[in-house]
C-alpha cells in the first residue's frame, strides 16, 4: 500500500477581502487541493485555515456544509448543474438550502443579472455551454457569499463565450464585493486578476502581491 | 413549523425534482418488487378466500351445525333419540364401492355416499340437468336413481340416463354433480369420484354387511338459540360410550385448514424467498442509481447541503418508488387470484371466495416496505459520505466501507423486523424460524464465498493469457459486483435446487421404488365366509399371491386407565387420538414387523386381551410393555396390555397395523378382511372382473390407480410451487441482469481501450466469457450444496422420508441453468459493449 502523501506543504497565504486572486501552476502542483482546504471541501491536516475569522479546521462535515451555504460559491469546469432540475431551480438551490422564502425570486433576479431571464424553465441540457456556465454563475453568486471559487471556469468555453463569462463573473464579484478565487491555465486571465499566486509542487513558489500593496 | 419537518420538505422538493429523470434505472427494481409483493400478495389472497370459505360457509360445508361420525355401526334408537331431541337429523352412509357396468366388463373403485330425505340440511346440492335431489335418487320403476361426478360417466364411456350395478342392484344415473357443499368434511384421502345414491338404493345393494367399512354419518341442524357446544355436550353426557368423533360447524373441515395452512406458509417463504433475492436486486439498483447521482450529491455538498439532506433526498426517492412498485404488486396480487380461482376451486373440494382481503394485501405490502428498507438504507447510508471535493478531481469514485452507525442500526432494525414479520405471521412459527435461519446462513454463506473467491484469485499467480488476465481482475477489482452476482443468481437457483430435489424424491418415492414391492390390488370388506372362496377365484385368476388380513377399526380410549386426551404426552401426535385407526388381530407377527421390546403372544393364546403397538404410539402415551391400553371397537371398550412395541417398515405398500391385538376379544366380532393380491399386470383386468362378478359387496383398490390420484395431488401441489419457485428464478435473472447491466459502462470502457490497443472482438468476448463462467459456475456449485442440504433437510427431518435419493441429473441441470443464464446476459451485455464506437468515449475519458 502506498502511504499517505502530502499533496500541499508549507502553504502560508493571505487573501484580503474583495481581492481577485488567480491560482497557477502546473497540473499535480496542489491548486485545486488549496482551494478544496479554503472553501471547507477537504480537511487540511495539519495547519489552520480561517476565512472571514471562521475557522475551518476543527469543523465537522456538516459544519463545513453550512459554512460553504452561506459563505462561499463555486463555479466548476464542467458546470455541475443538477440535470433534472430546470435553470431557475438549479440557481434556487443554494437560496433553499439557507431556508430563503424568496429563494425563486431571488433565483431569478440572478439569471436576468446574468441574461438568461428567458431560459428559466430550460432544463440544463437545452442549454449551450455558455448558458449553462452563466447559469452556474448565478447559482455561485446567488446566496450572496463572501467567497467565490472557480476552477478553470473557461476550460470547457470557447475563446468569446470564455471571454463574456469572465467579464461577468468579475463583474458579479466586484459589486457583491466578495473575494474570488480562481485556477486558471490562462495567462491573460490570470493578469487581469489582481493577484497571481503560483504554486509547484505543493508550495507557493510566488505569492504575488496584495492588491493593495501592488496599487500603491 | 419545525426546521426538521422544514427540511424534510426541502428534502422532499428536491426528490419531486429528481425523479424527473424518470424511471431509467429502476426497472430492475421495480420488477423484483413487483414479483416478490405479487407472489405474496396472491398466494395469501387465495388462502385467505379458501379460510373465509371454510368460515362462512363452514354449516355447508360441514353439513350441519354438529356432525357425528360412527365407523361400522349405525346409531342406536337411544342415540338417535338424543339427537333427534335436539334439532333435525340427517342420516348419511359412507363407503367405498365398485360401480360396475351392466355387462360386468369394466369396474372402477368410486366413494359411495347414501343420503336420506333430507339431505342436504345446509347448502344446495347442484346438479346438471338441475334436478331437485330426491327426483334424481328415487325409485322409478323399481329402479334407484344416482347422482355421479362426471369422471365416472367419462371412464365407462356412459352418458346422463345410462346405467351402472353397484352391489347386487343396477341403478339409473340421472344428473352429474357439479357442486356437493359437505364434499370436504370426508376428510382428506380420497381414492375415487363421488356416486351418490339414496339409503334405500345402499341397502338394497347389500352393501351393509356386518363389519364393512362404512361410515354413519349424523348431521344435526340445531334451533338458533341452541349452540353447537352445549348441544356436543349434551351428547357426550347422554352416551359417553358411544365412540363417536363428533365435529361442529367451526372447524368444517380440519384437514383442508391444515392442509391450506401449511401449503400457504411455504409458497409465502417461496414467495419470501423471491422477495429477498428481489432485496438484492433492489440493493443493487439503488447502488446503481446513486453511483450515477454522485455528480448531484457532490453538486449538492459543494452548494452547502448537509449529509443528512442528501439522505433523506434519495430515500424519498426510493420510498415513492417502491410505494409505485408495492402498489403494482398489490394489484396484480389482487387480480390473479380472480383469474385462477375457479382452477383453485376444482382443485379443491370447496368453491373459494374470491375477494379481496385486505389483511393479505397488507401482509405482503409489509414484506415489501420491509425488504425495501433492509436493502435501500445502506447504499443510501453511504451516498451521503460521498464528498464534495469529488468534483474538483473528476474522480467519481463510489465510496467504500460501511456507513455511520445509525444506518447501520437501522439496517439491523428493518432485517430484524422483516424476520419478525416473517416468523409472527407464519402458521407454523417454527417452521418459519428455521426458514429465517437458513435464509441468513445462505446470504452470509454466499458473501463469504465470494470474498474468499476474490481472495483466493488475487493471489494466484497471474495469468499469461491476456483473457483470463482480464476476466481475473475483473472479479477482483474494487468495486467489482462478484459478491452481488453470486448472491443474486447463487439464492434463486438454490430454491430451484432443492425445489426440484423434493419434488423428484417424492415422485421417486411414489413412482419408482413402492410398485416393484407393491401388491397389485387392495381388496377390502371381504366378509369371513368369503375367505376361502374368494382366495381360490384370485388364484385361479392368476395371482401369484393372496395374503388376508382381519381389519376392523377401533379408537384409543384411554393409557394405563388415564384418558387418551390427558395421557397423550406428545401433543404433535394429537392425530392418534382424533379418528379412528386401523386394529387387527393376529396369532403371529407379520414378517414386515420388527420387535423393538417383549416378545410376540403364543400361537394358541386365548387368555386376555394383549396388544402389540407401533413404536409411535407407544412413544405417544409413553407406553411400556406390561402397561395397559384401552381401544374402542365397535362400541366396545377393550383393555388390552402391551405385549410388544414393535417398528413398521412403511416404504412398502403393504397391509399394516399400527395396533395389533391377540384373536380372542375380536374373532367373534363382526369384522371383514382385508386381502393384498399380486398379479401380473396384464391378468389384473380379469381379476377386476371376476371378483366384481363373484363378491359385489368386495371393493377392489388398484395400486396403480391409487398412485395415480397421489401422483396427481403431487403434481398439482407441485405445479403451485414450481410457479412460486419460478418467480423466485425470474428475480434472480432480473437481479443478475441489472447486476451485470450496472457494470456496463466499465464493460463498453474496457472493450473500447482493449479494440484500441488492438484486441480482436473474440479476444474481448473471450475474456468476459471467461470472467462470467467462472462466476456462474461458483454459483451453480454453492448453490448445488446449499440446495441439497436445504432439500435433505426437508425430506428427512419435515417430510420424515427415510431414503433419500441424490439426484444428480436435477442438479446438473439447474447447474446448467445457472451457466447459460449468466453466460446469455453477460454475453449479450458484451455485445452491445463491443458495438460501441470507441472515438467518442475516448475523447472525453
């Protein structure tokens, strides 16, 4: 049996509210292994992780559960949206989940936000590739979290519809004022962010520089 | 509103959405729902209608509110009175008879029954043409008149208004019965059709000789407000002597209920059995159907659903599910009994109320919740581990080990109930224990094997042949359906197994060892004085052997002076003590009995009364040689000491006694003979005929034809479970199927890298042969074993055969079943594998 291997070593990053951050590096260097720790999807070993001044590290599973309710959305590579559930039940599940009244409307004003008020009852599979990552988009934004995660958002998108979800989502986490992180394979992408951080082999071999820091 | 129900009802919106995908996935389980509730369902729906008929109908069916039966002697004016004072009274004979036809040519054995002028008291007779019973049965123009099953009409070739002899007379058969409401309260063995005559016609055959084995039969029809009980009391109070069994309307007919009982409890664990290699099938296609939702469960985590949540998603799910499958089951349970009622009727005695009964219907419903919830918790235990962070890596990996605690336990709770449902409402508890107990030795037997399987081929050294290389770790692999597959098909043919074990032994039994042993013919009511004239017409007639025996039958009264009821130590054997046994007398002990302790009477005893007794009744009432026993024969108490207890070899067909007593107190009595003739099988014809010609009053039971009615009440009973057993076969293809469909996405993956990397399709199908032979051959051998020891263990220690018989044509044919089944599925799955294009599966592997 092989042993136990440390996917993520010495990791010690800070990310301030609302920055825009790109995770780089190549494939097998802990990107998405960082950001499964920060969103509460996996466990750390050892260390601490605190997002917002909650600390992750002693939480049950469920505990983690409620914490990415109500503080964090994810966008995934390839969408993840529930096939059996139309756009606008797909974008109210995390609105239900929080025990929202006005899950649907609120659902709602999340698909027009991201033009898709006229596809509400289209079920995932009648939608193109660029809709289905809006509508992810919406679902991510939708309970208002604090952090947002996106792993490769474009990597499934063609160059302009990859283009046009970026442009949203950057808008989307700028007037929600929440943080955003996000793993990328695309240079430009990653230098519209304000912060690049590039990991190898389990470690950060840059950090870049906060975004304060890099104003002044 | 509490925030539980609010989740649950969350968790409910979120199932209502799901099962939007439809169906897909869930027909296996479906299926095996709906067959095992189904099997359940009908079998108790008919048993319930056949109890309900026995409890209305049970003054028709008995023939009165009390009925009194007397062997050999008819009731006294002093009886008669007794129950004359009570209600009305009806008289009726029985007796076994040939009917004969008018050229003397052709006799067969019928139950005679000769009824008085007010038959019947309860019910209607029917007949077709419809004639009022007294017109059919009357004297005109010095001729009787008799009414006849239509087997009687179709074996002499007569038709209604032809004529038939009984005894000394002819009489006119004028109607067919088509329903006679007390058949069942005959009792059980019956050896011939029904002719039915009127007293006059019986007495005028003379067929009421001293000593003849005839049954008086008294039929009371009480004033309303005169309960049967105080009326039976009154009865035995007036004539404590009077050696009469004595039945009321309550339990009609005893041994149908039995008889319905038992049958019922063993097509429900049949119909059980269905149900759990259904449960299999159902565990495995929520497995399935969770492996293919763990895009939605992780979906679900990543979005901050709590394990709880996705729990109760999935079990809505599944509960709604199997409420449909229950439901259809229910229904077809519910109809089929509609469609085969009237068969049941025929096959029976009573007409059935076909119905619906809702205590049936909910019996299998619970069996069906139960099974659900004993297979489904698990995999949905574990669907909720399956973690969030799976999405991120494109690894969707179903997850392993076993699930927390509290599902664990409820799993136990749910398996513990169904066992509880399963023992609770059995007629014979311990029977059903004893099934239980099986059920989970097999299913825990089966798991073993296929891990040792597994085992045992992950350390062999590999093989250098790509085929076997493939079809090995195939078996071994994690997450490899082995042990499913094993269980599911391995539990279906194990029923078979000993399903056609049983069944061939019994007709071995019947077919092939008794006839070379047997006589070729039962003669009975010989009288004394035809002894000797009726030896010399059989010899002359070609038999090689002619062997009399006294019979008379006689009641336990009571052991060492204690009575019968309170002396019986053994209540299994209660049936000693409720009818009338056979009793004979001998000055020597028959070559067929075995002496177990003391010794047999001198040939010229005349001293008083011993007896020698069957081991089983000597253990029954604890009894000794030197201790006392008390029979009643014909109206007399005879208190006899046990001279010997002796062992009887019953796989003969032969004349036995379980009571034989010294010749003096019953020599003189009126009796009649028993004889067994043997005669080669082309002269029993002639020997039919001419003692029919020489001794109307003799009744001739052909062996061959007494086989045949077993045979045929074998081979119906055999039919219900064969019916049963294949549902349970039919499961376990289902479950096998889905089991193997399941696997199918991995198949088409391995055919398609294995085409690429240059395999020939026959390489491909090769491997997987390989991979499912082996599979079905463990199967088929597990199953072998388990279903003889199942079957031996019935034989021997439930149906108390003394040989058993392997039967290895049986198993090697269910052996072969189980092959070709999994071969069948698994290659056609394969095919459809190797059809696939590989492009599209590789560009987005």
């Amino acid at each position: 049996m092989a042993g136990p291997v440390n996917i993520l070593r010495g990791i010690n990053l800070t990310i301030g509210g609302g920055e825009v951050v790109s995770i780089v590096g190549p494939s097998g260097s802990g990107k998405s292994s960082m950001m499964m720790v920060i969103g509460g999807l996996e466990r750390a070993t050892s260390g601490t992780v605190s997002v917002y001044g909650q600390e992750l590290t002693g939480l049950s599973e469920d505990a983690l559960a409620l914490f990415r309710r109500d503080q964090v959305g994810i966008v995934f590579q390839n969408f993840h949206l529930v096939p059996t559930m139309s756009a606008l039940e797909n974008v109210a599940i995390p609105l239900e989940l929080a025990g929202r009244a006005d899950a649907f409307d609120k659902a709602r004003e999340g698909l027009e936000a991201v033009g898709l008020g006229h596809r509400l009852t289209h079920y995932p599979g009648q939608l193109s590739g660029g809709e289905q990552q809006r509508c992810a988009l919406a679902r991510a934004f939708a309970a208002e979290p604090m952090l947002v995660l996106a792993d490769e958002p474009t990597g499934n998108l063609d160059g302009s519809t990859g283009h046009q979800i970026i442009d949203l989502m950057f808008d989307l986490s700028r007037r929600r004022g929440a943080t955003l992180m996000l793993i990328t394979h695309d240079r430009e992408l990653a230098a519209r962010c304000d912060r690049i951080v590039r990991l190898e082999d389990g470690m950060i071999v840059d950090a870049g520089e906060p975004a304060e820091q890099a104003a002044e | 509103m509490s925030a539980t129900s609010v989740r649950w009802g969350l968790a409910a919106r979120l199932a209502r959405r799901e099962l939007r995908g439809g169906l897909r996935g869930f027909w296996i389980f479906l299926g095996c729902l709906v067959l095992g509730v189904a099997a359940i369902a009908t079998v108790n729906s008919l048993a319930s209608g056949v109890q309900s008929s026995l409890r209305d109908d049970g003054r028709a069916i008995l023939g009165g509110d009390v009925s009194l039966r007397l062997v050999f002697i008819q009731a006294d004016e002093a009886q008669r009175a007794t129950l004359e004072s009570l209600g009305d009274v009806s008289e009726i004979v029985e007796a076994r008879a040939m009917a004969r036809t008018i050229d003397g040519e052709d006799s067969s054995l019928v139950e005679l029954k000769a009824v008085d002028d007010v038959y019947p008291l309860y019910g209607e007779m029917d007949l077709a043409p419809p004639l009022p019973i007294d017109e059919a049965l009357g004297q005109i123009d010095g001729v009787w008149g008799a009414v006849a099953d239509e087997t009687i009409l179709t074996r002499h070739d007569l038709s209604v208004g032809d004529r038939l002899r009984i005894g000394e007379i002819e009489i006119d058969v004028r109607a067919v019965i088509e329903e006679e409401p007390d058949r069942a309260a005959a009792g059980a063995f019956v050896l011939g059709p029904r002719l039915m005559v009127s007293r006059g016609a019986i007495e005028a055959a003379g067929l009421l000789q001293p000593g003849s084995l005839v049954y008086w039969n008294y039929r009371l029809r009480l004033p309303q407000d005169l309960p049967a009980e105080d009326a039976i009391a009154a009865i035995r109070a007036a004539h404590p002597e009077a050696g009469w069994s004595i039945t009321d309307f309550s339990d009609a007919a005893p041994q149908l209920q039995t008889m319905i009982d038992r049958l019922a409890l063993f097509l429900t664990l049949v119909g059980l059995t269905a149900l759990l290699v259904g449960g299999v099938g159902i565990g495995n296609a929520v497995k399935a159907f969770v492996d293919t939702r763990i895009a939605t469960i992780a979906t679900l985590k990543c979005l901050g659903a709590e394990g709880r949540l996705i729990f109760r998603i999935y079990f809505i799910q599944i509960l709604i599910l199997a409420g449909l499958g229950i439901i259809i089951g229910l229904i077809v349970g519910a109809v089929v009994p509609v469609l085969v009622g009237d068969l049941v009727s025929e096959l029976l005695p009573i007409s059935v109320s076909i119905g619906i009964y809702p205590s049936a219907l909910l019996l299998a419903a619970g069996f069906g919740v139960l099974t659900t919830l004993a297979f489904s918790i698990w995999p949905i235990a574990k669907a909720r581990d399956i973690p969030a962070a799976s999405l991120f890596r494109n690894l969707i990996v179903p997850t392993t080990g076993w699930p927390r605690l509290p599902y664990v336990l409820a799993t136990v709770v749910t398996t513990v109930a169904l066992a509880a449902l399963a023992i609770g409402t059995a007629d014979r508890p311990d029977f059903a224990a004893w099934f239980v107990a099986g059920a989970v030795v097999v299913v825990l037997a089966f798991r073993l094997v296929a891990i040792a399987i597994v085992a045992i081929v992950r350390v062999l050294p590999r093989s250098r042949r790509m085929g076997v290389r493939l079809a090995t770790s195939n078996l071994t692999r994690a997450g490899a359906p082995t042990a499913n597959l094993v269980l599911s098909l391995g539990l279906g043919l194990t029923v078979l197994v000993a399903i056609s074990l049983i069944e061939g032994n019994m007709s071995r039994q019947v077919q092939d060892q008794i006839p070379d042993q047997a006589p070729s013919f039962f003669f009975v009511d010989i009288q004394p004085d035809q002894r000797e004239p009726f030896e010399a017409a059989a010899y002359e007639q070609g038999a090689s052997q002619v062997v009399e025996v006294p019979s008379l039958r006689g009641r336990i009264v009571a052991a060492n002076g204690v009575p019968a009821a309170e002396a019986l130590q053994d209540p299994e054997e209660s049936w000693l003590i409720e009818g009338d046994r056979g009793v004979s007398y001998a000055t020597e002990p028959s070559d067929r009995y075995t002496i177990i302790d003391g010794e047999w009477w001198a040939p010229d005893y005349a001293g008083p009364p011993l007896i020698s007794v069957y081991r089983d009744i000597a253990n029954a009432f604890g009894l000794g040689v030197g201790d006392t026993l008390t029979i009643n024969v014909l109206g007399r108490d005879i208190e006899a000491e046990v001279a010997n207890v002796r062992d009887i070899d019953w796989s003969t067909i032969n004349v036995n006694f379980t009571m034989v007593l010294s010749p003096e107190p019953l020599v003189n009595a009126p009796h009649t003979l028993i004889a067994t003739v043997r005669i080669p099988p082309d002269q029993e014809t002639g020997l039919q005929r001419a003692i029919g010609e020489a001794f109307p009053n003799v009744t001739a039971v052909r062996v061959a034809d007494a086989l045949d009615t077993v045979n045929e009440v074998l081979l119906q009973i055999g039919t219900a479970v064969r019916a049963v057993a294949a549902v349970t076969l039919i499961a376990g293809t289902l479950v096998l199927g889905g089991a193997i469909a399941a696997g199918h996405r991995r198949r088409v993956y391995d055919a398609v890298v294995l085409k690429v990397l240059g395999a020939t399709r026959g390489n491909v199908i090769r491997a997987f042969l390989v991979e499912y032979g082996l599979l079905g051959l463990v199967a088929a051998l597990i199953a072998t074993a388990v279903g003889t020891i199942a079957a031996w263990a019935v034989l021997t220690e439930v149906m108390n055969v003394d040989e058993w018989i392997f039967l290895p044509l049986s198993l090697t044919a269910t052996a072969l079943i189980a092959l070709g089944i999994t071969l069948a599925l698994g290659l056609a799955g394969t095919w459809l594998a190797l059809r696939r294009k590989a492009a599209p599966l590789l560009r987005n592997e």
